[in-house]
C-alpha cells in the first residue's frame, strides 16, 4: 500500500546532530548522547503509521511485562504509533521527563515508567495498543512501576482504560501533556490511577526541552487540535480545539534546532496551513513558511498536513521565492467524488481541488504531490470511485497514502453505517494502489539521468549503500560509506522504481 515505513540503519557520524539524540533546551543549550554503534530507527514517511520504539529494542526482544507498585520513577522508556505529530508529541514529553531528572532507557524491562503514545485514527492502529498491554497483563511481578497511555486512544478511551487495562495507571491526552510532571508527582505519591483528559483548552504544549530522536529533521509543532469536522476523523474529539502557536516561539524554537546543527525542519500540525498568528505580529502562514526558511543555518522546510481548503496561492508564491522551501506539498484529497466530498464534509469540490493543483503545477520549481485518500467510505458507489481513479490518473501524485475507511467513534459518518464490505473496500484498495505503483513508476523513469541534491539520511552496510532524500522527498539509494551521513551530495539518477530510485555520485 502506499504509506511505507522504511527500517533504514542510520550510522553514527562525527559531529552533531547525525547519530546522536539532541536534547535541546530554551536557552539553547544542546547536549547529546551517542548512542553506541548503530542505531536502528525508523525514519517515518509523510504519514507512518506504525510503532516507532526508543531505538535498540525491537520486536523480537520486547518482553512481556511484568508490573510492581510506583514509587520513584528514575527511568523511563516511551513507545510511539501513528503519525509525525505523535512522534514529535513523544518528542516533548521525553523533553518533560529529562527536565524532570529521569533517564532514557532503552531496554523495556529497565524502566521505572513505560509510557505508549497511541493513535486511533483507525480501528488497527487502536488495537495496536492492547496487544501491547495484553502482553504485560500476562505476567504478575517484576520491575515496571507505572505504565500510561498517552495520546488519541486515550483521550477517547478515558477511564475506561483502566477497566480494560487495570495494569494501566495513567491515562492522558495530548491537550492535557503539559499537566504529566504533576500527574507523576501524584503516582509515585502513592496516587494508584491518574488521568489528563480536559479537552478545552487554549494553550499550546510548549516545553523547555525537547528530546529530537531523527537526526536530520526537526519536528516543529506550530498548531494543535483541529477544528475540521471532517465526518470520517476521529481527531478533533481526541486532539482537542485547534490553537496555533505564535510565531515568536515558532522562531525561536527554529533558530534553536538550527544552532543545534539541524538544517532541515518540518512545521507540523492536523492541518498545519490553518495556522494563524495569535500573536500581534499577524504573520500570515505563507509569511511564516518565508521566515522559517531564512533562519541562518536551515536549508530545507517542509510542512504538514496540509488541507486543501486552506491552500491559498501565497504558499505556492512562497516556495517559488524560496528556495529552502522544499518542492514537496502533501495535500489530502480523500476522495474525488464531489458527493462523497460533500458527505465527508470536507468543504470542496473535486473542481475546486483540482485548481488547487492547476495553481501548484504552475510553480516555478516542479513541485512533488502527495495525497491520502480513503476507499469504501459509506455509500460510495463504483462510480464515486471511479471519479478517484479518474482524479489520481490526472493528477499524476508522487505518492498515495490510501486508506480502508474504518468508522471511528463519535464521528458524525458513524452513525451512517459501514455499508461497504471489507472484501470490496480490499479490492478497491488494491485497484487503486496498482493504478498508482504504474504511475509512479512512470513519474520515477522520468527522472533517468536527472542530478538531485540529497540530505544523506542513512547509510546500509549491508548493501554498501547510502539512503538520501531529495527536496521532493524521493528516497534515492547510491554507492556511498557511513561517512556520507549527514551531508548534503548531488547524485544522478540511473534507475528508478515504483518507490525509490538508484543513483551514482557525480
Ligand atoms: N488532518 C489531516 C487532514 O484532515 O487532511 C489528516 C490526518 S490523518 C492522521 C491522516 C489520514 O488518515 C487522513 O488524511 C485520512 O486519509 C486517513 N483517515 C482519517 N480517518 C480515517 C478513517 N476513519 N478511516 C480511514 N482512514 C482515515
């Protein structure tokens, strides 16, 4: 399908940030931890929508659990699903624990506190979380003290957690994070269960220290919640009302991960171009874009979700003046049937999403486009997918993110039924997805003997191979050594599949 998580192994290098953990704090402080040979991360496509664990433990050795009484809690170990504002939000909330004076672990069974950061944007990611938890309920003693679920299902879950997972003390939501200090204060008080679950809130989650696990590319939050009504998404109930952050901290915070060494940053947020300046300097986003780009030291800038009703012209002028405005835009279409549009309240048309694109496509530098969309949502005919297959053909997209439709609770279409069989919503997937390998395949051969400029993300060993990413977010692989991670090359490219290409250095 085509969300992809890419297990690369990222080598240590000289210097900051590459291989190492950045901890970064308000005054801009910087202090890293190497951490020792190899690390084994996950480096996470536009959307990811898998598990991503403090890197060292996998799958294989993760143990069942077993779990005493709180008491001090001195280490910790954070496991995150879903997507980048997960990653990031796990990002904060480690920064939170290392201000509180607790340690990173990297072995589950040496943690004092385990905390899962868990998305419920669809139903398989929610479980996700219980097989995890189901896994510690077999065991009855040993180290553990605490564990907490943080994030959507545990907003939309609440207190039931702790019926449905008694070893489970905390449970908190991402509008209430900056209230975890207190919240363990009150377990290792002896306090058996807490919870973080208010919603109506108007402040942003800012923290003074901010533990940045991708070396390359520094997450930056700038909106929270989301005031969408999408009837599909499950998000507003779980993230809370949308509140931007102003763009003083935006800055702020950018200058700072740029004097860490960082030169790529990604603006964040459920529907990042909705961000408006609370502040009095009124920056609009567009403004803002321009003036993350110019901070001294960052050559890339990316951002978001994007939605397409907030994609105004300004954005596309921006990338065209600023060159370390990545050429990449990622905006979620869903679907390309006007009447299923209208039913998922998404607040446009199929044309109206289209003159978006026509405005991108008359961009300066050839911008990369990639979508989500959803098949099988409620009463969509063969026609109305059609109309997406239709869409996604004219469109010529760089990457599809597309998606099984999966009622979500409390949703305005969960009442609606789920009228589509599984076996249909599959094949509808499937023709889609194969549609869109042939595309991208095309688009891919196109570039034969095209030189890109790459950030050097990974190198594998095994392969004696360098992992690079262009400004257009295509993953390029080509001869190199450990010593190549971390700097930006110019590579040409020889061949090219549906999902990457191959190059040499020139
Ligand atoms: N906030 C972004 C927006 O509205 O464009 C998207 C955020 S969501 C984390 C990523 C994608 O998950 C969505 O664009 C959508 O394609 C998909 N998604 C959301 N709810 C879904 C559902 N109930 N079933 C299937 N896919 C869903």
């Amino acid at each position: 399908m085509g969300s992809e998580l890419i297990q690369i192994m990222l080598a240590n290098q000289p210097g900051p940030p590459a291989g190492a953990r950045s901890f970064s704090g308000a005054a801009g402080e910087a202090a890293s931890f190497a951490s020792g040979g190899l690390l084994n991360e996950r480096i996470m496509t536009n959307e990811a929508y898998g598990a991503q664990a403090t890197p060292g433990l996998t799958r294989a050795h993760r143990p069942s659990l077993p779990v005493a009484t709180a008491g001090a809690l001195k280490t910790f170990y954070v496991e995150t699903f879903g997507c980048q504002m997960n990653v990031h939000d796990s990002e904060k909330v480690q920064g939170l624990l290392l201000a509180r004076g607790m340690t990173p672990v990297e072995d589950l069974t040496q943690a004092d506190l385990v905390l899962y950061n868990t998305c419920s944007i669809r139903e398989k990611a929610a479980q996700k979380v219980f097989s995890r938890l189901g896994a510690i309920r077999k065991t009855t003693t040993g180290t553990v003290k605490a564990i907490g679920v943080l994030g959507c299902v545990a907003q939309q879950e609440g207190e039931r957690f702790f019926e449905r997972a008694p070893q489970v003390s905390l449970v908190c939501g991402s509008a209430s994070y900056s209230l975890l200090p207190q919240l363990l204060d009150q377990l290792e008080a002896g306090k058996p269960r807490v919870t973080g679950l208010a919603l109506d809130t108007e402040e942003c989650f800012e923290t003074e220290m901010t533990r940045r696990d991708n070396p390359f590319r520094a997450y930056l939050t700038i909106i929270e919640g989301c005031d969408q009504r999408c009837s599909f998404c499950v998000v507003p109930m779980t993230r809370g009302p949308q509140r931007s952050r102003p763009s003083g901290n935006i800055l702020a915070e950018a200058r700072r991960v740029a004097d860490q060494g960082y030169t790529e940053i990604q603006l964040l947020g459920q529907i990042v171009n909705a961000w408006h300046d609370p502040s009095p300097a009124g920056l609009s986003f567009a403004e803002l874009l321009v003036r993350v780009a110019e901070v001294p030291g960052i050559r890339r800038v990316r951002f978001t979700t994007s939605h397409p009703r907030y994609f105004t012209s300004d954005i596309v002028q921006a990338i065209d003046a600023n060159p370390n405005l990545c050429d990449q835009v990622h905006l979620p279409l869903q679907s390309g049937s006007t009447p299923v549009l209208a039913r998922m309240l998404r607040g446009y048309t199929r044309e109206e999403y289209l003159e978006k694109i026509h405005d991108l496509r008359k961009a300066r530098r050839a911008i990369s486009l990639s979508t989500d969309i959803i098949v099988g949502f409620c009463g969509e005919t063969r026609k109305d997918f059609e109309q997406t297959l239709s869409l996604i053909e004219e469109v010529e997209y760089d990457q599809v993110f597309s998606f099984k439709y999966s009622p979500r609770p409390n949703t305005r279409a969960e009442g609606r039924g789920d009228d589509i069989e599984e076996e249909e919503k599959g094949r509808r997937l499937t023709e889609l997805q194969e549609i869109q390998r042939q595309i991208q395949v095309r688009r891919n051969q196109a570039l034969l003997g095209r030189s890109f400029e790459v950030l050097v993300e990974a190198y594998q060993a095994r392969l004696g191979q360098a992992v690079g990413r262009s400004t257009t977010n295509r993953v390029i692989n080509f001869p190199g050594g450990p010593q190549d991670v971390g700097r930006y090359l110019t590579v040409k490219v020889t061949s090219a599949g549906p999902n990457s290409l191959v190059a040499v250095r020139v």
